[in-house]
C-alpha cells in the first residue's frame, strides 16, 4: 500500500480505547505462566539444597570418636629413668668429751671433778665453806677428806673465754653436778650438809 492510499491520522477522542501495544494480551500471558513456573522450581530447589545443608549439618553434630591415651608407657619411663641423689654433707663432728670413769668413793672422803673443753684455760676452786683450793688442768679430780662439821662442799669452774664443761662433786654417793658454755661462763655444783648427817 503506498502512502497515497493510507487513511488520514485522526487523534483519539475522550472515551475511546486505549491503542494497541506491540503483543496482544494472549501473548502476554504465555510468556508470564511459565515465567511463574520456572520461579517456584527454583524456590524449591533452593529450599531442598537448604534441607540438605542442615542434615549434613546434623550428621556432623555426632559425637566423634574419642582417642584414649593411657599413661602406662609414660610412668615405665619415669621409673626407668635414674633419679638424682641428692649427697648432704654435714660439718665435722668434734669429738665428744666423755665423763671421766666413775670410781667408787670412798667412805669419809669427798671428790670434785671437772672435765670438758677449755681453749682458753679455766679457772677451778672446791672445797668446802671453811676450805677452799684452787685446781687446774682438764680433765681434773681432786679427792678431800670429808668432814663432818662442814655445811656444804662446793666446786667452781670459770672459763676464760669459749668452751664448754661440766663439774660435779660427791659426798657418800650423793653427787650434784653443773655445765658452762661460751666465755667467762661458771659451772658451780654444791652438796649441802644436813643435820641429820646426810647430804643433798
């Protein structure tokens, strides 16, 4: 048809339908279905995908296998292994001053002894309230005749400087001793006279 034969453009009047588009209605909705379709297949796919991924999820929630691990092999080693000794040393030990032996007294006779260590010297009296004597030289024993009017018999011992002694005296086998340790110290033992003659 050429444009010579063409009918004249008239413009649309009020109340008159719209013009048509390019696609019928028909085709529209042919293209729109299975649009819809294609959609909730996908819908679903994802919704079973999500199903699987939590299962998986689930299984993986079991509790795994424990590994045990005993103890034995460890503890053979430590036994087989050598322990280390442990060496204390202690200082020397000095030698030890013993007592001197004990002899019998004698009826009617008084002994004083002193005996110990004494670097410096020591300086020793005994005797009794009305006889004093002086000694020397350790160990010592001095032996007096006992006397019945005496009221006590006494030995002292000072020390002139450091050590460490003892004294004693005895009267009818009734015997009182003493100690002293460091400097200047005094070791003092006395037996008093009773009046029914006894001695303590």
């Amino acid at each position: 048809m050429s444009n010579s034969q063409l009918p004249p453009y008239q413009p649309p009047t009020a109340g008159s339908a719209p013009a048509p588009t390019g696609r019928p209605k028909w085709a529209r909705k042919r293209i729109a279905i299975p649009a819809a379709f294609v959609i909730l297949f996908v819908g679903v796919g994802i919704g079973a995908a999500g199903g699987t991924d939590q299962k998986k999820t689930g299984a993986e929630a079991k509790p795994q296998p424990t590994v045990t691990v005993t103890k034995t092999a460890a503890a053979k080693a430590e036994k087989a292994a050598p322990q280390p000794t442990v060496t204390v040393t202690s200082p020397p030990r000095t030698k030890a001053v013993e007592k001197p032996a004990e002899q019998a007294t004698p009826s009617g006779t008084v002994v004083f002894k002193v005996w110990g260590s004494a670097p410096s010297g020591v300086e020793v009296t005994y005797g009794s309230d009305s006889d004093n004597r002086q000694g020397s030289g350790l160990p010592m024993t001095k032996t007096l005749k006992l006397d019945s009017a005496a009221l006590y018999y006494d030995v002292t011992a000072q020390l002139s400087g450091g050590g460490d002694i003892n004294c004693s005296v005895t009267v009818n086998g009734q015997t009182k001793t003493g100690h002293a340790s460091g400097g200047y110290n005094i070791c003092t033992a006395q037996l008093n006279g009773g009046f029914g003659g006894g001695w303590s």
